[in-house]
C-alpha cells in the first residue's frame, strides 16, 4: 500500500511540474542474429558462435522553453536464451556476459541555451568529433552504448564552432574512502578534457576544417603501486567535394607518458585519407578508395622505455576497419582466440602500449537500386604498420551489406563478411565468416 501511494504521489508531482513541459516520446525495438564462424583462423576447433540479441530504447524529448531542454534514452540489452536455462528448469536468468538483460541508461543530459549562439550541455550523453576517428556514436552497431558523462560548452556562430568539454571517465574513490581514512589513497580516477573549433568559413570545395586538441589522465592501482597514465591528442581533419568527386583527409599527433614501476614514453599518430566518385543518376552510384595508418611500436618490447603504438581512443572501427570487426587500428587484430599482437594490458602498463599498429587499403562500392534499397560492396587489405620481426600481411576482408527501409517503418539489414587470413596469422589461418541480420523498427 505504501508504494502504491508512493507512486500516485510521483504521478501527482510530475504531472503538477509538467504543465509548462512539452513531452515528445519515442523509442525503436531491434533483433539482431548474429552468425561468427572460424574466428580463431582454425577449421579443426568448433568455435562458431551463433546468437540472437534484442535491443529497445525508450526515448524522451523534453521542453521546459527555448532555452531548457532535456534528452532521456533508456536501452534495454537482452540475448535470447540462456545456456542453463534448459537443464536446471529455471528461466528467470536469460542471458550471458555483457547482454545478459542489462538496462542501461545510455543518455541523460540537459542543455542550456545561454544565448543565440551559446550552449551548455550537462549529464551523459553521446559525442561525435569530426568523422568518428577520434571519437564516434558506435551505438548502432554495438550493444553495450559508449556514452559520456560531464559537461559541453558549445559556441556556434556562421563563421566557426568552438567547443570545450570536461568528461568524468573514472570515479571510484569515493565509495573507497568510505572503508575508512586508509583507503583514501586508493582514489582510482580518470578525466577527459577537450577543445574543439571548427572553420565554417573555408572555400566552396571544403565543408569545414576541424582542429582539436584532447587530453586525458587517469589513476590505475594493483596492490600498493599506482600507475599514472597520461595521453594527448591533437587533431586536424576536413572533407568536402566539387563536381562528382567527395574527399575527407583527417591526421591525428597522439602522445603520452605512463608513470608505474616504470616509466613509459609514448609517441604516434594516425592518418586517414578518403576520396569518391559519385553518379547519382546511375542508381546513386558511388565508388570510393581510403587509405589509413596509424603507428605501431617498431620493436615491440617496452625494455628501451618507448611506446609508438597509436591510442585510438573511441574512434568508430566498424567503419573504418572493416565490419567484422578483427582487424582493429593500434593493435593490428583484436582477437580472444589467438594471442593478441595488441601486447600487455597489465596495470603497469594499461593499453596497447606494443601493438605493431594497422595499414590498410579500402575500396567501396555502393548503389540504391530502388528506394529504400542500398546495396554495399567493401574490400579491405590490411598490414601491420611495423612487422616487429613477423610478416606485414595480415588479410583482406570482404563486406557485403543489404540495407531495406519500408514506407511503414520496418526496416531490415543483412551483412555477410569473409576475412582471409594473412602470413603474419599463420601459414595454415583458415578464413573467417560472418553473417549478421537485424531487422526492427522506430516508434
């Protein structure tokens, strides 16, 4: 009976205080099947996955006036199924690792509108920087959401955008120092703090011209020692088109130090380069080439004090790595099969501090046949930037993905990948496949 009257009381409270609100909901329902075969490049262990995963997201719009207004998105992760559910006779526990029934909060934020041209953005929320080589909006294809929580300053003007933020990526301090006046030395924190400012008012043949500049530092411990990691990226990027062609070019100076038992140098950066050829007229033709490196460590051991293995960040690797998601910038192929060329992630050393970095060659292929049919055809070619005494030749891969959007809002998506192994896999790696299906719709 309390909590029935608990919850009128709510009810009361949010209708009394929502009078002046406008309200839009909304939210989608997705399932996606998803088929992995041969991940571990051998055809003599079983190690084909097969599962299917729905993803719903309720949404809220909120208006209080012009200037306040709030975004709400609360996602739910499920896999179906469970793989004791059948033999101990209980389904109340569906699911498994990460996807097992989570409800996550994945943006709550509020902005101020200051002025015509100033905003602030406050609470958790999702951040694009530039094209997604940096930091990207991954929560169409990963499960678990990368969101932000802390605080965005946006000016925005016809000339240039200019904006700063402050990320609260590590808190865990405070529960450890309620264990008492000993545990206050165990405060596990981590900070990203970024500016950014875009050119609007550049030549036709350009769209704008972004610079920005971020750093983070965070506190890891194991046992009584702490390690200090400190990381900077400065950025520069662009893209724009003239006639039937589209260009994008993007270069990334990354570098850092590691404090722990030993000290860490890091050095690297990223390139990426892309460019496309367009004849909408031809069922919306579009045949594009990118070309992207970023650094690895040359020697591969940390013994002379030197990393030159590039960060990625949040950069979005199913874009530009390849959807199957193997090969991966920084760590050459992310793998849990096979022994990762990404190097140590111990608490001394957090990170790919060794990995041999990613080189690759794209070339993409894409038409809409008919409306709301597009129709995809990527072929990568990838090499580890640095050999570090193996073969560069890391494989190829092969997308294939069919997009369908109906007039009622269904909507169905199909990929099949093909990754063929390279040397540097071995000279027996079998190739891998991929076959992911997800359908759904927006409501």
């Amino acid at each position: 009976m309390k909590k029935l009257l608990l919850a009128a009381a709510l009810l009361v409270g949010f209708g009394a205080n929502a009078q002046d609100t406008q309200f839009q909901p909304g939210g989608s329902l997705e399932v996606f099947y998803d088929n992995m075969n041969n991940y571990d490049f051998s055809d003599t262990t079983h190690d084909r996955r097969d599962e299917f995963v729905q993803k719903t997201k309720l949404k809220l719009d909120a208006a209080k006036n012009d200037n306040l207004t709030a975004k709400l998105v609360l996602t739910n992760i499920m896999l179906w199924g469970d793989n004791s559910a059948f033999d101990g006779k209980d389904t109340s526990m569906k699911g498994e690792a990460v996807k097992s029934n989570q409800f996550l909060v994945e943006e709550a934020y509020g902005v101020y509108q200051m002025d015509q041209e100033t905003s602030l953005q406050f609470g958790r929320g999702q951040y694009l920087l530039g094209r997604g080589e940096v930091i990207s909006k991954r929560n169409e294809y990963e499960y678990i959401p990368v969101s932000f929580d802390g605080l965005l300053l946006l000016h925005d003007t016809d000339n240039y955008r200019a904006g700063a933020f402050i990320v609260r990526g590590v808190d865990d301090g405070f529960n450890l120092e309620e264990g008492g006046e000993g545990q206050a030395s165990n405060d596990k924190s981590g900070d990203f703090l970024g500016a950014t400012l875009t050119f609007k008012a550049v030549p036709e043949f350009l769209n704008d011209v972004l610079v920005h500049y971020i750093n983070a530092k965070s506190d890891t411990f194991a046992g009584n020692s702490i390690t200090k990691n400190e990381r900077t990226w400065i950025g520069l990027s662009t893209g724009g088109e003239t006639g039937a062609f589209d260009y994008n070019a993007a270069y990334v100076k990354f570098d850092g130090t590691v404090y722990g038992t030993s000290e860490i140098d890091r050095d690297g950066s990223m390139m990426q380069l892309g460019a496309g050829f367009n004849m909408p007229e031809v069922m919306g033709l579009r045949i594009g080439v990118e070309y992207h490196q970023d650094s690895g460590d040359e020697s591969g051991s940390l013994a002379d004090g030197k990393s030159e293995t590039y960060d990625p960040l949040y950069y979005d690797f199913n874009k530009y790595a390849g959807r199957m998601e193997i090969a991966k910038w920084g760590c050459t192929y992310a793998n849990n099969n096979v022994a990762n060329t990404c190097g140590s992630t111990s608490a001394a050393t957090p990170g790919s501090l060794n990995g041999a970095g990613l080189t690759s060659l794209a070339l993409r292929l894409k038409v809409e046949p008919s409306a709301g049919l597009k129709v995809m055809l990527d072929y990568f070619m990838f090499e580890a930037t640095e050999d570090q005494g193996s073969d560069e030749e890391l494989g190829s891969e092969i997308d294939l993905v069919v997009e369908k959007s109906y007039d009622n809002g269904f909507y169905a998506n199909a990929l099949y990948g093909m990754f063929q192994a390279g040397d540097r896999l071995g000279n027996n790696a079998d190739d891998a496949e991929r076959l992911l299906v997800n359908f759904g719709f927006d409501f």
